[in-house]
C-alpha cells in the first residue's frame, strides 16, 4: 500500500502527536508520514532486511522481528496507536496479533485488500481467482495466506470483544463508506478494547 492518497487516508485516523507500533512496516514510509506530518513517534517492525535497511535511511526505528512470534516484548498499553497495514494477510495467527494490537495499544487501525470487492466476486463467479491491482497475484504464487472481507473483520472483532471505531473502504485512494464491502479493493478498521 504506497501511494499517497491511501497513507494519507490511514495517517487521517492517527491523532497527531501519538506514539505508533507500526507491524510489518515495509521500508517504512507510513512511519515516515506520521513523524513528519503528524508529530508521531514510534518503532517499526519488519522482518526483511531489505526493508528494514529503508527503515534506518529513512530516519525511522525499526526493530526486525518475525511477527509469527507475538508481541510479549511490549507492555499493555505501550502505544497510542498500533497499525497493521497490509499485514493480517500474511499472518499465521492472524487471530492472536489482533487481540495483542488491542493489548499494547489503546487504539488498532488494520488495512487488508478486501476479498468481497465487486471484481473479485465477478473473477470467482467465472470460475477464476481474482487478480487485480490490490491482489496482483495468481493464486499460485501469492504471498497472502488467507483473504477476508469486510464484513469477516466485523465478525472477528466482535468475537475478540473489540470495539469497531471506524470502519470505511479505500478505492484508489479514496474512502467508500457506503457498501464497502462490495465497493472497496481495501476495508480499514480502526478499534479499542471493548
């Protein structure tokens, strides 16, 4: 998720001023974003070395960390705000990083390609995996372990007892808040303890 428009949408849901936990920051140019636009402070945390060397050019901290093994290194309530963007997809206990994105941060703001968006549906009604510009890959070679939707995110965070703040879709930078689930190629939540 690089372009602009939508790490200004997700930068919008960070007050400024936060302390942010950024899991599976990339080469850390939301973290950028927010230092430098909204007077964030905080860590990344990825796991490829290439990426985490872009984090240190860019001035941002980064801890290198396989996400897979928790966040037990982090208190409760450690940060303002913990971000998994673009990270959910590629977990194993997807379940597990939810309850603990509630745990060291008061607020969590997740972003995943949607599963339920209009052209995936059509792709999957022909018979086809769907590839698009926010799922690029065939189902045979793609690094996601498991696709959502919208309204899957809605269902898992009332199960973990999480409290749905915010919630709207992306569509080329621009925010869908009215049927998302089928009109957006990215859902965003943003959540607290319930």
């Amino acid at each position: 998720m690089s372009d602009h428009a939508t790490m200004a949408s997700i930068a919008r849901l960070v007050p400024p001023g936060s302390r942010v936990l950024d899991l599976g920051c990339g080469d850390g140019a939301l973290l950028d974003l927010l230092q430098r636009e909204r007077g964030c402070s905080g860590y990344g945390i990825e796991i490829a070395d290439d990426n985490v060397l872009a984090c240190v050019k860019r001035g941002v901290n980064v801890i290198q960390l396989n996400l897979d093994e928790g966040l037990a290194m982090f208190d409760d309530n450690s940060f303002d705000v913990v971000l998994q963007i673009d990270t959910l997809q590629h977990l194993r206990n997807t379940e597990t990083m939810l309850v603990e994105t509630a745990r060291v941060g008061r607020a969590g703001i997740v972003a995943f390609p949607n599963f339920a968006h209009w052209p995936n549906r059509l792709s999957i009604a022909r018979g086809r995996m769907p590839v698009t510009k926010r799922l690029p890959y065939q189902w045979y070679d793609t690094p996601n372990i498991r696709v959502g939707t919208f309204k899957d995110f809605e269902v898992l965070a009332t199960r973990n007892r999480l409290a749905i703040l915010d919630a709207f879709g992306l569509q080329e930078g621009r925010e869908v808040r009215f049927l998302p689930n089928a009109r957006a190629g990215t859902a965003v939540f943003r959540f607290e303890r319930g």
